[in-house]
C-alpha cells in the first residue's frame, strides 16, 4: 500500500495536499482497498463551506456506502469531475487522478491535528 509521506491522514481515511491555502482531498489507498470496487461517488457541497468532520459527499462499493469527512474546515472549491463517469480512479489512483474536492482553507491550524504517513501507518496496522 501506498500512504505519500508529503500528505497529511485523518482518522476516518482521507488524505490532504496543502498548497498555500488551498487544499486537495482524497481517500487513501487503505480506505479504497477497504470499500472494494467503487462504483458511485455523490459529491453536492460544491460552494458549501464546511466545518472539519462535516460530510461532504459519499462513495457507493459494491458491498457498501461510506462518508466523506472533511478533514478541515473550509470551502469546497472544486469536485474532480472525472470522477462522474470513472469512479473507479479511486480504486486505482487514490493519490492523483482519484481526488475528491479542492478547498479553500478557513482554519490552516487544523492540520496540526491530522497524522503524517508513520502515524498513519501505525494506526491501520500496515
């Protein structure tokens, strides 16, 4: 499995990429190989500005539906658009082409409270 140790991981399984105060988010290589084929993703708070644990979307596997969580505080700038006619980019690129929505930070110090890749790693046991 891979967990990129530039990211940042939380404990419901989405990573996030900061660049200046806009960040991407995504779910991570564990999450996807947990859910199985995805099949569906549902992403509707384009525009919403959300607090940190908020759901901002679900992913549809064959076998279940999940939450997203927002890993941070922010407003949701950008839904990956590819995603409505592949959803399976989560399965096979969790890290690039796979990613869910760009936001725009309102609380940068709550990355703080997120795990780095070792952490991470310890926690889901790989």
């Amino acid at each position: 499995m891979n967990f990129p140790s530039e990211l940042r991981y939380t404990q419901e399984h989405e990573w996030i990429s900061v660049e200046g105060d806009t960040a991407t988010v995504g779910v991570t290589d564990f999450a996807q190989s947990e859910l199985g084929d995805i099949v569906y993703v549902d992403i509707s708070s384009l525009g919403d500005s959300l607090d940190k644990d908020a759901v901002f979307g679900t992913v549809e596997a064959v076998k279940t539906v999940a939450d997203l969580f927002m890993p941070v505080s922010g407003q949701v700038l950008e839904v990956n658009k590819d995603l409505d006619g592949e959803p399976e980019l989560l399965n096979s690129d969790p890290y690039l082409k796979g990613w869910l929505i760009k936001i725009k930070l309102s609380n940068p110090a709550e990355l703080e409270d997120l795990m780095d890749a070792a952490t991470y790693r310890a926690k889901i046991g790989k």
